[in-house]
C-alpha cells in the first residue's frame, strides 16, 4: 500500500517526461490516457520474471519493466524470491538511469530513471527475532540478495508491527497533497541550484552542493569505519542527508541530518548484527 502511494507524492511530471514515457509504452503497443497522460507509471512486476522481462530484451528489443517504470516507480515485492541475477541485472541501469539491450543485429539504449521500492520479511518465517529460524537461516535467506545490490538502496527501513490501537485508530493524516507540496520545494530547491535532483550528482558536484563541516566529516568518518560503509554507501549517507535539508529548507546540512541518513541503513544493520 505505501509503495503505490509513493507515485502521489512526487513532483508532478513536465511534459518532457511525460513525452518520453509515453514514448516507451508506445514501442510496445500501449496506449496512453489522455486524462493522465502526465500520471507517473507504478510496475509491479512478480518475482518469478526473468531478466529480459525485467531489464528488457528478445530478438527484437523491447523495453523492460525498468523501462516502463521510467520517470515512475518499480516496486519489487518478496525481493528475497526473485533470482539473484535478475536483481543483479539492475545494478547499472540503477547507476547510468538507462539500459543498452546488444543484439547481433541492432543496439538499442532504452532510459530506466525509475524509483526503486523494495519490500522483504526480515526473516524466512516473517520476523527475525521471533525464534522460529536460527541466525545462520535468516542470514542465508537474506543473502539471497547481493550486497552490491543493497548497496545502491539508499532508504532502508524496518516497519514495525502496528498495534490494535493503531490499526483501528481514525485519526487522519497528512494528505498526499501536502506531502508532495514539500516534496516539490525540495525538488525546485534542487534543480535551481545544481540542475538535478541530489541522487544524480556525481563526485566533483556533490563537493560543491553538499560540502560538510569539520565536526560532521569526523563523525561521518567514524561511523562509516563501524558500519563498514563501502564508499558508494558514504557518498549515498552524505546525498539522503542533503535531501534531508533541502526538505527542511536549511542551507547546510547538519549532525542531525547526518545522523537520520545513516539511520536509514537498517539492512546493513541487521546483516552486521547476524554475522556477529
């Protein structure tokens, strides 16, 4: 339910996006509502499709799921129960924002700038500390999925148990509407001062719109030795944490911002917390 919401609550697409989406579907012979024509696609693909289906392919290439889900979301349910070579086949479109299907005959590059959402049991039986599996279990039904392929995750979060009390409780929420008014500013925030969202800055970018301060270069650095951060993870903490600011409005990014990014790591967490 939250991943279907997701796709309401980002910036609404420009016509250049809208066009080039459309453009995908229509390769493979589907049309577009006109009445939602600028609507972000949302695919649910099941874990049992192969690498062509997703990443795209045949003799005859054809965008894939990632494809379709461009300028949208792709959401990968169960994630443990797909292959690991078709989570594999994503690491580079998740990096380039694009696929190139080779053939014998013909080359054809396809965009895939897609949102990721990724939902997994931290356990085989549902839960990791309900005592039901043993850690070498959980740990062997986690590493079903690469690290490399975590590693480009940059939210990870674990969803607690909601009580009665909160299952049944009527208390409204924020709208989606109001959701995606400050996700826009942020989205506004970021191309008016680098031209792209911070997910897509590379190196020499990221040290000019997201420098930090002595004292959060310090902590970053010893968190990153007790997490064993790779440096695609550094470099990830340090982007979710602008993102954190811009959403705020503030100028620089802070401890505080530091700290919740790295607090989104919840995998690594638990995979370092099983090896123990």
């Amino acid at each position: 339910m939250l991943a279907q919401r997701m796709a309401t609550i980002m910036p609404t697409m420009s016509d250049d996006e809208a066009i080039s989406t459309a453009a995908l579907y229509s390769i493979i012979g589907q049309s577009i509502d006109l009445n939602n024509w600028r609507q972000r696609p949302f695919r649910n693909p099941h874990h049992t499709c192969s690498a062509v289906a997703l990443v795209g392919g045949s003799s005859n290439p054809k965008p894939g799921e990632i494809s379709l889900a461009h300028n949208g979301v792709l959401f990968l349910d169960e994630l443990p129960e797909f292959e690991r070579k078709v989570l594999d086949s994503l690491r580079e479109p998740m990096e380039t924002g694009s696929v190139v299907i080779s053939r014998a005959a013909r080359q054809m590059e396809f965009p895939a700038q897609f949102q990721l959402i990724a939902a997994l049991n931290p356990s085989p039986t549902g839960c990791h500390n309900d005592k039901r599996a043993t850690p070498d279990q959980v740990m062997r039904y986690l590493s079903r999925v690469s690290g490399p392929f975590i590693d480009r995750i940059d939210l990870q979060i674990e969803l607690p148990r909601l009580t009665s009390v909160e299952l049944q409780s009527t208390q409204p929420e924020e709208s989606s509407a109001q959701v995606r008014s400050r996700v826009e500013a942020a989205y506004n925030l970021q191309l008016k001062r680098q031209g792209k969202v911070n997910a897509r800055l590379n190196n020499k970018e990221m040290n000019m719109h997201c420098t930090l301060a002595p004292a959060e270069l310090q902590f970053l650095a010893r968190a990153s030795e007790k997490l064993s951060l790779s440096p695609r993870s550094y470099h990830r903490v340090i982007k979710v944490a602008r993102t954190i600011s811009d959403l705020k409005g503030a100028e620089h990014i802070s401890l505080e911002e530091l700290k919740e990014a790295l607090n989104y790591r919840a995998f690594e967490r638990l995979l370092a917390q099983l090896a123990k």
